[in-house]
C-alpha cells in the first residue's frame, strides 16, 4: 500500500462529517416503493421543495453525544429535586397561594409538552428529507424528556397540596384546559409543514419566552427551586428549539417563492392561536405569583414587539411581514389578563387552581403597571367584590358562559381600544351560528371552517348532560376534581389551612357562600 492510500485511510473524519454519515447517510432514495407513496403528506399542503440538502441541521448531535449531554443533566436535576424534597422545600415557597401557578403548568402546559413529543414524532415521518426527520426526532425525544421531568418534579407538591393529582383527565376535561388541548390538537392534525410553523416557529422562535421566562422566574423569585431546576434543565433543549424554527421557516421560504403566501397564512393563524392561549399564561404573571416578577404587559412589550418586531424586520427580505392582528395584541395588553383573572375568580368553584382578590399593596402594583386600566376599570369591580366576601356573600357565577370556537374562551375580551364592549364575532355555516371572541379566531374558523365545527367545548357537553350530571358538583367530578377541595376559594381552601398551621398562623375561618 503506497503512503498516499495509508494517510487517506487513517485520516479522521472531522466532526461535521462524522455527524453526516451517521445521520443523513443512513436515509436512502426508495426503489421498488416510489418516494411519493412513502411520504403523501409533504406535498400535500402547496409547499414545494427542491432540495432537501439545503436544510441546515440546527441540533448537530448525534445519539450517542445526545444521550450523553441529556444524562449529565438528569443527574444533576434529580439530585436537587432529591435535596429539595429531603428538606421540605415546599415550606420555602413565598406563599401557598403560588402553588396555584405550578398547577396551572402541571394541567396545562405539561400535556402540551407530552403531545408535542407525539406530534414532532408524527411530522418527522413525513419528510422525505432527512435533515428534518433528524431535527424533529431529537426534538421529539427532548419534549418528552421535558414532560417526565416536569411531572418528577411536581409530583413533590402532590404530598402535601390539592390539584395535582390527576392532571391528564384534567386536561381533557376541565373546561379552561380545552384552550392548550385545542391548541396543540389543531397543531397535531394539521400538515407537517404546517405543524413545523406552528410550533417551532411561532410558538416556540416567537412566543415561547413569554412562556417559560415568566414561569422559571417566577419560580427563583418566589422559593420554587425545584421548578426553577427542570426549567434550567430544559433551556437549552429550547435554545435547539428556537433554533430548529428560525432554520425551518428559512428553509421553506428560500425554496420557493410560491411558499410565501402559504407560510405568512400560517403565522397569521398561529400567532393568534398562541397569543390567545398565553393569555392564562399572562393572568399567572399579574395575580397568581405573590412575588412579582414583570406585569403580561412588559413582558409582552420586551418579548414581541421589541424581539418579535425585529425578527419580522429581518424576514421582511422573504415576503414574510407581522402577523394579522398583531396591533390588537397592543391594544389588548392592558386588559387581557384582568379579564382573565376576573372569570377565574368568578368560576372557581370549577376550576383545579383556588382565586382571590389581589391585595392592596398588590393592586397598587398593578395600578403601577396599568396606568391606563388598572385604576379606571378593574379596581372598581374588585373592591365591590371586596364587599361582598366581607358581607359574606362571596360571589360566584354558576351560569355557564358562550366560547369562541375557535380558541375556547369564554368570550370575556372586550373590543381593541374600547374595554367597555365586549368582543363578539359571528360566523354562519351550513345553517349554523358560530361565535368567535375576536376577528383572529373568526379567521381562522372561517378559513377552515370543516376543522373547528368539530371542536369539544366543555359548555355544550355540560348542556348536553355529557359532562357528569345535572348538577354542579357532578361535572366537577367528572372533571377529576373533588369540589371544594381542590376547587374553590383560596381563603377557605385545605391548603390555605394547612400553610398556615404549617406556618403557625391563624387560619382565615370557612366563609359563608
């Protein structure tokens, strides 16, 4: 063997080839089964791509160096959980009324990390490039890595608070949980381009930081240090998420330009849709943290329209502008998530997280950071509120309210600029009225209108007596949740109680409904 051949075989593969020929050199083109019959889906939607190799592979991990990083991690992450649970750490929380945030997660943002997982899992069959199939199996394998550690974590507050126990039939019962099942559901059983859009690019590139950056601070600000753990834990599998989207939405536009007017209908739609369901998101910032961290409408401010205009500043070169509506996201900051807190307090009594009403010193925060609502429209509702638990009349709205179809809120928004009317919208199909909270989800209903008929709203299953029974506590029940344990008012709840035996405090007395 001459010297040339010897120095050509011992030559080491450098990283980037070494990572080709164990990911994109295991796919092949079919033979006897033509390529179009093992992948029917990735056309389907109108995308056209010329060249699967122009895909940019955002995670560069092999298996084995993945499963190494992840374990280095999992040890590190139980062994605090360990020390947190050891140690009592539920006692150093700032307040029993933040647990309500963690359950708010555990119901319903854990179930979207689980269906991710099924849903990137499910797309990445349906590429016939291999760069993608690779990208969403590995995020297939970190959402569902992401849902165990969150349940492992949160399964401590289950020793000792209510709520937490039966969170899966809770989120394909309770009636606020139909907003993130419909979300991802929709995400699920569209086009795998499609659902690439959806929740790589909008939710995860565009919207993600208003998720986890409240809820991880919220956590360290008010002495959850197990949850600040697994959130720690996951950021940087996000940091590969947001990568993964940024790369996504780049690969389809440079593929061709008939793929514009496709893609800017899906950021319009996902936008909305992920907007709307941030929405519980932002009421767990401004009321149910005793410790504040930012206000929804700061956050909202940083994270979209300074990041987000920007991002849509640098795609503007593609075609791509700012989603439809995104000025009505502007208008609704200072109100959304009052509204929001508002229909929690009124409809506890069905729902797995307690309410009360903000305190004083709460409320002059919140004057503070709404100095265009705060004073002029909430304060007022609240202290009549006030009045009745202090007259023993504490209220409590047992009628059942109209949801969007679309989103599946109740319709409490009012309209962009005017928060004395409420916001309704009307749509007639095949003899039928639908109704809609804004023009966002009206639009989306009316661009596929098949699809959203279908949706399960948790009201007309109750008035179709599919939902438990005739009475109150019977859909409770149902849901999953015993009635007046884990529902209910904060001041009177068991775990108001209890924190303060725990704490050696008095216990605020049972109030007369």
């Amino acid at each position: 063997m001459n010297s040339q051949a010897t120095s050509t075989a011992a030559r080491k593969l450098s990283l980037k080839d070494k990572y080709g020929m164990m990911t994109r050199g295991l796919g092949w083109e079919t033979s006897y089964v033509s390529m179009d019959e093992v992948f029917p889906f990735d056309q389907f939607e109108g995308i056209k791509i010329h060249d699967w190799e122009k895909w940019e592979d955002p995670f560069r991990l092999t298996m084995d160096a993945y499963w190494k990083y992840q374990s280095e991690k999992e040890r590190k992450l139980y062994a605090i959980i360990d020390a947190f649970s050891q140690n009592n750490g539920h006692l150093n929380v700032s307040d029993a009324r933040y647990v309500n945030a963690i359950k708010l997660f555990l119901t319903a943002v854990t179930p979207i990390e689980y269906n991710a997982h099924r849903g990137f899992a499910m797309a990445g069959r349906q590429f016939r490039g291999v760069g993608p199939r690779i990208a969403c199996q590995m995020q297939s394998i970190d959402e569902l890595r992401h849902c165990q550690t969150q349940v492992h974590t949160l399964s401590h507050y289950n020793r000792y608070f209510n709520g937490f126990h039966s969170w899966p039939q809770n989120f394909d019962r309770l009636w606020y949980l139909s907003v993130p099942k419909s979300f991802v559901n929709d995400a699920m059983s569209a086009g795998p381009f499609e659902y690439l859009v959806s929740i790589s690019f909008s939710f995860e590139y565009v919207l993600t930081n208003l998720l986890f950056m409240p809820f991880m601070s919220g956590a360290a600000y008010n002495g959850d240090m197990a949850t600040v753990t697994f959130g720690f834990s996951a950021q940087s599998d996000e940091a590969r998420h947001m990568t993964l989207g940024l790369e996504a939405i780049k690969f389809i536009l440079e593929q061709d330009p008939d793929n514009v007017p496709i893609v800017q209908k899906w950021i319009d739609k996902w936008f909305w849709r992920g907007y709307r369901l941030l929405t519980l998101v932002g009421m767990m910032m401004d009321y149910m943290l005793p410790k504040k961290i930012m206000s929804w409408r700061e956050g909202w401010e940083i994270y979209f329209e300074q990041s987000g205009g920007a991002l849509f500043a640098d795609l503007e070169r593609y075609g791509i502008r700012k989603p439809k509506y995104w000025e009505d996201t502007v208008k609704e900051k200072d109100h959304i998530t009052h509204q929001a807190w508002s229909m929690f307090y009124q409809y506890c009594w069905g729902t797995g997280v307690h309410a009360w009403l903000p305190k004083e010193e709460e409320m002059a925060w919140l004057a503070e950071q709404y100095p265009n609502s705060f004073e002029q429209t909430y304060r007022p509702r609240y202290e009549h509120w006030k009045q009745q638990e202090d007259a023993g009349k504490r209220w409590l709205n047992t009628s059942l309210p109209c949801l969007c179809q679309t989103c599946q809120l109740p319709m409490i928004f009012t309209e962009p600029g005017d928060p004395q009317t409420r916001s309704q919208r009307e749509s007639l199909y095949q003899g039928e009225r639908y109704q809609f909270c804004s023009d966002g989800c009206k639009d989306i209903f009316d661009d596929e209108p098949e699809k959203y008929v279908q949706a399960w709203l948790p009201v007309q299953q109750i008035l179709k007596g599919k939902a438990g029974g005739p009475e109150i506590e019977d859909v409770v029940r149902w849901s999953h949740l015993e009635p007046g344990v884990d529902t209910g008012p904060f001041e009177t709840s068991e775990d108001a109680r209890n924190w303060a035996s725990w704490k050696g405090q008095e216990a605020v007395p049972r109030a007369q409904d």
